[in-house]
C-alpha cells in the first residue's frame, strides 16, 4: 500500500517512486523522462499514449491511455507509443456505402475470430468486437456510431489475433456514414448556394463600412435567440 | 476525494438547483464588461507585459513569457547543415500537422503542388483534435453570415481585420460542406439540419458538432484523407529556423528529427506556417488545455524572419478549466456544457453571472468572484467556482449528458466524479493564442512566399475569439492558405538559400542588449523533474 502519498511503479522494469495522485503519463515525468513520444494532447483525445501494465501478482494484463490513468502500487508499465496499424488508402469519392468496400479493403475482418479481446482492451470502453460485427455486415451507421469515441490509440489492434486494424475499419465507416449515409442539410446547401450568388454580399460590405461606434451600437443591441 | 468543504457547498448548490435552472440572469451593459476586464483579466495585468526591443515589431508590449522567445537565440548556426543539399525538395511545405495544416496540404495537394507536411509529434497531435464544443457557420435561416460578422466583430472588441472577418464569415458554410462531404459526421436531425447551439458571445444558434468530440472527428477525417492522397508527412520533425533565398523570400526551414536531433534542408517554393498556439508556454502560470507542443513556435520562426505579428499581447483564458481533480488540472471543460444549460454557481449556490458572456468576460468574472465576490471553493492547489452540469438533465431530460457530451462524462468519471449527479468545480485555464503572425487576405505574411494558417495567424477574430470560430478558421485559411501556397508556388524560381538571418538576429539581439539564453523556438514544455 501507499505511504506519505507515495506508490511504487515500474517504468520498463525499473522502479521509482511517485506520488500516488499523478497519472502514468505526469509519473514518469517525475521519475525524470522528458518525454518526446507517446504524448500528444495529454487529456484523453489522441491516443499518442497507449499503455500496457499488470499490476504485481494480478494475472490480467490492463491496457489504458498514461494521461488518463492514475498511478497504483507496484504497477508494472510499459509505453506503446506506436503500433503499425494498416491503412488503406482509397479515394472517398469513389467508395460506395456497401459490405464490399470492407471486403475490398480490410477483408481480414472477416477473419475475426470473436475473442472479444479488442473490446477488453479498449480504454475508451467501446464494444470493438460488435463494431467489427457492423463493419463486416455493412451497417455503417451503426458501426460508426458505436466507434465514435475511438482515439485510434491501436490497443485493441494489438491484442487482436486476426491482425485486424479495427481504428482504421472504423475511421472508413464514420467517414462512409458522414459523406453517404447521413441525410445532406438542405438549409445548408441552400445557404451555401446563396453566398455563391452574393446574396450577403451588399449587408457585410455596408457593416464593414460603418463607423465603429455605430457597429458596436448594432452589437450591443442586437436581439439574441432563446 | 471531494473535500468536506467541497460536500458542504454542493449541498447549498442543489438546494438552490431547481429555482437557478429557471432563472435567465441578465447579460452584463458594455460598460460593466469593460470595468470587469480591466480589473481582473491577465491580459490586464500590467506587470505580467514587457515592451519588445527588437525585430518588426520593436516597442510593442507581448507577455514576459513571449518576449524572452521571440528575442531568444536560435538553437542552430548557419553553418550547421548544408544549403546546397537539401534533404527534401518540394512546391509547398506545409509545417505542422493540425487542422491548418492538414486543410493546406490536402487543397495545395489538388492544386496539383507537391507537398511535404513536417510535424513536431505525430500528424494529428494538435489543439484540433481536442477540440470539443464545435464549429460555427451561419446555415439557418433565421442567421447570416452578417449577423455572424457582427457577432464574431464585437465578440472580438472591434478589433478583427474586417477583411479577414469576412471571408471567415462568408466561407464558413461551404467550409461545413466540405469537411460534410469528407465524411465528417455532425450532430443532424432527421431531416438532415443541423442540430446547432449557442457559444459565448453569439446572437443565433450556429455552433454545428459531432458530440464533444468535434474537433477530433475533423482533425480525424482530414488526416485519413491527406494519407488517402499519398501526401508526403514527415512525424517528430520541427522546423527551427525559416531559410530565405537572396532574395529574401521564404524558401524552406531547417527540420530537426525530435528524437536523434539531426537536421536537414526543406528547400520549398512556398511555406505554410500552421504551427498553433502557446498554452504550454503556460503565461502568469496559468495551467492549459492545450497539447503537448503548444508553443509558439510558429510565431518565433516568423518574426525571427521578419514577419510582423499582430495582437501576441491577447491571450484567451477559458472560463472553465477543471480545477478539481488534480489529475485533470486545467483540462478544458468545454463551453457546451453551458450552452446545454449549466450555470455558474458560486460557493454558497447563487448564480453570479450570465453563463454565456464572452469568454474574456466570463473568465474575469470567474476571478472576480473568487478574489472579491463569495470567494472560491478552495481545492488543494487553488480554487474554483460550480458548473452546476446536473442542471443540463434537469432542463433537457435524462440521457442527455451521455448522449450530447460523453467526453466530459467519461473525463471526470475516470476520477469517481459523475457529472449528471455532481456539479463540477472550474477556473479560468490558459486556452487560445488570440494574436498571432499578421497576414492578408492570400494568408500570406509580411515575407513573401511565407504564408500561415490557424492559430498562428493573428487578426481574425480581433483581441477575444468567440468559441467555434477557430475550428472554423483552421479550416477555412488553411485550405486558402494551400490553394494561394500551391497557386503561388507556380510563379516561384527559388535564389540560392541562405540563413543569414541568423547572425543578423543574433546582432541585433547584442546591439538591443538581449542577454538572455533562452533557446526558441521551445518546442516542447519542460516537465521532467530535475533529478539530482
Ligand atoms: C481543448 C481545446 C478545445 C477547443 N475547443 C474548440 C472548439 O470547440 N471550437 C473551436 O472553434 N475551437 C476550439 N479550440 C481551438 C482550436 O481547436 C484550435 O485553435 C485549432 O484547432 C488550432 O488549429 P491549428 O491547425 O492552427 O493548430 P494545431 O491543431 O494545434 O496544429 C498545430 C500543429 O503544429 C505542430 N507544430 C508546432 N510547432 C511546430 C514546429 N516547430 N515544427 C513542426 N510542427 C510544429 C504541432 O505539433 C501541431 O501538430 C479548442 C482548443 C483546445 C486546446
Ligand atoms: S496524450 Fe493524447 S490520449 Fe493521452
């Protein structure tokens, strides 16, 4: 257990001592790292600082994002500051929002063998294995739904017997869903089509011209929707 | 573990709930925003300011922290890599691979340019992927990119470069379009409109989002689609210094590998500066929400050439970075989750200001009602006042927190704080570089052929930028940015390179009596503990 608020941790074996309050990512800063890979945004957003640890005489190993996660007693760590996903490269223009694009590009999600040991990984707690299942039967709403909150961080890749690069599966159905699924605004492509006939043109270029004193009088009083 | 403190307050905080949620505080007159401004706003501290006493913008005041890098010395000599053999030869080069950066590539790239991306940490490492509460347009029928203008041009105390404002303004629905038409997912309704809200500071509702995650789904799809066009990228390389040609037009940088620290030449027809902003130069100490090399870098390469900046001395402190849990400390709480309906609250419950005052306006409030209003709720390492997020279930029903901003669910839950059930405890955070390097309307700076995009630009939005309009500005200069770099690239017969503006620079700095050490561009923050 913890004294004075301190724990101990293993960074690649090697043990230092750190206050029990840190994150992985602000422990090994303390231990003396300067570190250079495997942090980006430092709270949870880009997946730059997968990790793997297993804690002394636990059997499981636990996979989680260092910015994100305290610090425990004799914590056994080691960084994944990358991971070879693959990415296919297509144009997004060409692509059409049918089960072949999967087979086409990333048929070896066909190769999934239901181990679940992507979703178990997962540090953002999504059902990988069930967003595979989507992608693989085409449904991409629903697979892109379910990835949303993907980091792309690779973990779950990386536990994955089939060498499926779910993040990239997934990227390609939210894009699918975002281009050819969803339904397109009509007030947006109207208002866009407006500018392009200068519609707004005459009402800016007159705000423009106005003296500042009159402009901030309009801001002032301008009337603000509930 | 919330303190009993902490547990004594929220009890006054959820008595008061139900009759705060009803309530529509009033919106402060000009004149008090002004009082205060000037009274507790950093950018208002005087002696937090130095006066610069070199380069284009010599006599102008920029914060402390600022001036000892743009004065600083650069962390290369002439003679340290080879001009002749460059390493890398190409139309544009585009540094640093946020949105900015990735928008330029992928439109000079059409263009028809060839194009190299070098970035710092690895492409995508940047503010816009944490972007959270979203991106602005004027699409609905009851608003217009004028209204947009108006409220974009005050939000920013009239001080925006109108022209800028107004492509920001005017392009800013085909901008949607066009990252709708990648595959970047919004929040819609069936029908297919968008689901907008109100930001800080606007008059309509016009802030479009994927979740809270709206930055990232953006920064996402762009880098899926500049490694989709075979775009060239290269990861852990910074650019040090900007290379001139004879002519002194900007022709390439010098790139430093972030890990062996080796250098090499990009030689280029044309530059994109799209480095992003400068929380991590942490000013007055405040703590940040920003990435890992948010620093500034972009604004050092530029005047170190002599490009002017614009407005460096404003700085946007966000109104609500978490101040409790430590862990978190300074993590942005995202602004929709006062547009979703939580209000500020202060120790003994009362809602002490409008929630959705611009966000220079609200932060000062924030600091004004801890330093002289009911005083802060105290933290182990500072102070905060409630964001009151259970009241977002209360107006808009249950399911909502999880449904419209699970990353700020999920942030505080790693910590045993349930937002739905516990009001959060927020201080202002170091946020947004408002400033930046001054360009026209091509995006080009004041050296020919070096042009910017993002938040390195200064001048869009004024002194104070409204929340949505820089996601909206990354991508909108910096796809102008690509098709001027690319279009101009065209014209371009590169002289012979030089970096004699090293030892220029260095001359002045001896003649202007600069004495410092200080290497700059930084790069990165400092964090390792010196261990003895
Ligand atoms: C937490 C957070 C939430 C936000 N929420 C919103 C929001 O809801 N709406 C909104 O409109 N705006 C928001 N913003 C602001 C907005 O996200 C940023 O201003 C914008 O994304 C900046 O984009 P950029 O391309 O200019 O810079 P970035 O996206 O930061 O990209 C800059 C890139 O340049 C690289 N770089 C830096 N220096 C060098 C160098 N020397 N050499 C090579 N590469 C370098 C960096 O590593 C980085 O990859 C938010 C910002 C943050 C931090
Ligand atoms: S550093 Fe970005 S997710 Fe941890």
């Amino acid at each position: 257990m913890s004294k004075n608020g301190m724990v101990h941790i293993y960074l690649m074996g090697k043990q230092y001592e750190v206050p029990e309050e840190l994150t992985i990512m602000t422990a090994m800063e303390y231990a003396g790292y300067e570190l250079v890979r495997g942090v980006g945004c430092r709270n949870g957003f880009c997946g730059a600082c997968a990790t793997i640890y297993r804690i002394k005489g636990d059997q499981e190993l636990k996979t989680c994002l260092a910015c994100q996660t305290k610090v425990e007693e004799d914590m056994y760590i080691a960084t994944l500051p990358f991971f070879p996903l693959v990415k296919k490269v297509y144009d997004i223009e060409e692509v059409t929002p049918s089960q072949q694009i999967m087979m086409q590009l990333y048929p070896e999600i066909y190769s999934c063998v239901g181990c679940n040991a992507c979703t178990k990984a997962c540090p953002q707690g999504i059902n990988v294995m069930q967003y595979i299942a989507y992608a693989q039967r085409g449904e991409f709403e629903k697979c892109a739904e379910e990835s949303f909150d993907c980091v792309m961080c690779g973990i779950c890749s990386s536990r994955c017997p089939a060498g499926i690069s779910h993040p990239q599966v997934a990227l390609l159905a939210r894009r699918i869903n975002g281009k050819y699924i969803a339904p397109e605004s009509a007030e947006l492509k109207e208002r866009v089509q407006e500018i392009q006939n200068g519609t707004f043109e005459d009402l800016i270029s007159s705000l423009m011209n106005k003296p500042v004193d009159e402009v901030k009088k309009l801001y002032n009083q301008r009337d603000i929707e509930k | 573990m919330l303190t009993q403190e902490m547990l004594d307050s929220i009890k006054k905080v959820e008595a008061k709930r139900k009759a705060n949620a009803a309530l529509e505080p009033e919106r402060m007159s000009a004149d008090a925003k002004d009082e205060v401004l000037k009274k507790y706003h950093p950018d208002y501290i005087e002696s937090q300011f130095t006066d610069l006493v070199m380069g284009v913008n010599k006599g102008e005041k920029v914060p402390l922290e600022l001036a000892e890098l743009l004065e600083g010395k650069s962390r290369i000599k002439a003679s340290d890599v080879d001009l002749s053999n460059p390493k890398y030869d190409v139309d544009v080069l585009v540094i640093g691979g946020g949105g900015s950066g990735s928008a330029a590539a992928i439109e000079a790239h059409r263009a028809g340019a060839n194009v190299l991306v070098s970035t710092k940490l690895r492409i995508g490492d940047a503010n816009t992927m944490m972007a959270e509460g979203g991106i602005q347009a004027a699409d609905k029928p009851n608003d217009s990119p004028e209204i947009h203008f108006l409220d974009a041009f005050g939000g920013g105390h009239f001080a925006a470069k109108k022209p800028l404002l107004k492509k920001l303004v005017t392009e800013a629905p085909e901008a949607i379009q066009w990252l709708n038409g990648l595959g970047v997912e919004f929040d819609k309704a069936e029908d297919g409109s968008m689901l907008t809200t109100h930001g800080g500071g606007t008059s309509r509702k016009r802030m479009h989002a994927a979740k809270d995650y709206s930055g990232a789904e953006i920064m996402r799809t762009l880098r899926d689609e500049v490694q989709c066009e075979g775009i060239e990228v290269v990861d852990f390389s910074a650019a040090v210094e900007i290379i001139l040609d004879d002519e002194g037009k900007a022709a390439g940088a010098v790139l430093m590998n972030m890990e062996t620290k080796e250098l090499c030449v990009a030689r280029a027809k044309t530059v994109i500066i799209a480095t992003g902003g400068a929380g991590r130069i942490h000013y007055q100490g405040f703590p940040t929400t920003n990435h890992y090399g948010a620093t500034a870098d972009g604004l050092v390469l530029a005047y170190r050439v002599g490009a002017k900046l614009l407005y460096p001395e404003t700085l946007q402190y966000h109104p609500t970075g978490t101040a409790y849990p430590q862990q978190i400390y300074g993590a942005l709480v995202t602004e929709k989750v006062r547009s979703l309906g939580a209000k500020l609250v202060n120790k003994d419950g009362e809602v002490f200001m409008h929630p959705l005052e611009t966000r220079d306006v609200a932060a000062a409030s924030i600091i004004k009602e801890c330093r002289d209003g009911k005083g802060g709720i105290k933290t182990p390492f500072g102070e905060g006042v409630w964001l009151d997020t259970p009241m977002i279930e209360l107006k808009n029903g249950e399911g909502t927190i999880e449904s419209r901003i699970p990353a700020m669910l999920r942030m505080f839950s790693k910590y045993d704080i349930d937002i739905r059930k516990t009001p959060i405890l927020v201080y202002p955070t170091l946020h947004y570089q408002n400033g930046g390097i001054d360009i026209d309307t091509n995006c080009m700076s004041g050296v020919e052929n070096l042009f910017v995009a993002g938040e390195a630009v200064g001048g869009i939005h004024g002194t104070n930028r409204l929340m949505g309009n820089s996601l909206l500005d990354v991508v909108v200069f910096g796809r102008d940015a690509g098709k001027s770099a690319a279009a101009k690239a065209k014209d371009v017969k590169v002289g012979k390179l030089t970096l004699a503006h090293i030892d220029s620079f260095e001359k002045e700095r001896e003649e202007a009596g600069v004495t410092t050490d200080t290497l700059s561009p930084k790069l990165l923050p400092h964090y390792a503990r010196e261990v003895s």
